[in-house]
C-alpha cells in the first residue's frame, strides 16, 4: 500500500514536472498549435496548391467555419468544414464538373474542402486578390460586398473595405485574418 502510494507520488511527480517544462519551453507554441490544428492537411494542401491559395488561408477559414468539425451546420443552413450553402455548392461542384453532386456530399472533407478553396480563389479573383473584400464575400455575399464598395466612406485607399456594415462580417474578418496570422507563424517553424 505505502509503495503504490510512493510510486503514485513519483508518476505524479514526473507528470507535474513534464508540463512545466513543456510550459516554460514551448508552452505558447503548444497551446497555439492544439487550438489553430492542421487537420485534413493532405487534403488542404492539394487543392490550395492546385488552385493558388494560401493554405494557411484555407486553415484560418475551416478554424473559424466550423472549428474543423466535418459536421458542422450553422443556424441558416451552411455546412460542413468551410460552411457552404447548399445551392452555393451545387452550383460550384456543376461549374467544378461534378457528375452526381448531392448536399450531403459537403460533409465529406474532401468535397468541402475543393469546393471551398475553389470559392474563396474565384472571390480572390472578382476582387482582385483583395484579401479583406473576398472574406467578407465568403461570409455576406458578393452582391453586399460590392454595394458596400460602392460607398466611398467604406472603401480605404487600397480599395479595401475598411468599414464594414455588418458587425457580424466584419468580426469574422477580423477572426480570419487573425488566425491566417497564428497558421503563417506555426506553420514556418
């Protein structure tokens, strides 16, 4: 009894002690990477690769989205890792040359995922690589976007909207871009 006691003692020792030195020697790091994870990276990769996006944009996204939960749905439909709307997808998966697309295929991570990167290259696209204006088309839409463009007090000398009118759009850009940042540090380590 004494001696399970002792050994328990020492393995709660050793334990004590392996977190503090993780803490003092890479705590932040490790905290940092447990909650900004690279899950799907694989997948991640190819198709930000393929399509000429960052991919620590794309981990920024699906952080932000869904908190990498494949089975994620939001209160007004989007779904899976990147949060796509159904008739979003559909139309993108016709445009991509998807044969049989079907809604629930946007809870498979690779199917989301190449959608997903897809839409955020074609937004990049409409908005000349504007980083700050394509977030805030993936979250709002394109039409609000562009409306919102349209007003000069909204729109900073380098065309990027620098007033957002929705609190919501503009704290997820602000999120995104913020997570972009944490993905870029941990990931050139």
């Amino acid at each position: 009894m004494a001696r399970t006691r002792k050994f328990s003692f020492f393995i709660g020792i050793f334990i004590l002690s392996t977190i503090v030195y993780f803490a003092m020697n890479n705590g932040q790091d490790m905290f940092l990477r447990w909650q900004f994870p690279t899950h799907h990276q694989e997948i991640v990769e190819r198709y930000s690769d393929l399509m000429n996006v960052d991919p620590n944009l794309v981990y920024a996204i699906i952080k932000r989205e869904s908190n990498f939960r494949a089975n994620a749905v939001s209160p007004v439909g989007a779904r899976g890792l990147m949060q796509l709307m159904d008739a979003t997808a559909a139309d993108i998966s016709q445009r991509m040359g998807f044969d049989d697309f079907s809604p629930d295929d946007i809870f498979e991570p690779e199917v989301n995922i190449k959608i997903g990167v897809w839409y955020i290259s074609h937004l990049l696209d409409i908005f000349d690589g504007n980083l700050v204006n394509a977030l805030a088309a993936y979250n709002a839409g394109q039409g609000r976007v562009k409306e919102w463009l349209r007003n000069p007090d909204n729109v900073g000398d380098d065309g990027s909207l620098i007033n957002i009118p929705y609190s919501e759009t503009r704290h997820y850009v602000e999120r995104v871009l913020y997570a972009m940042k944490i993905y870029e540090r941990l990931r050139s380590e």
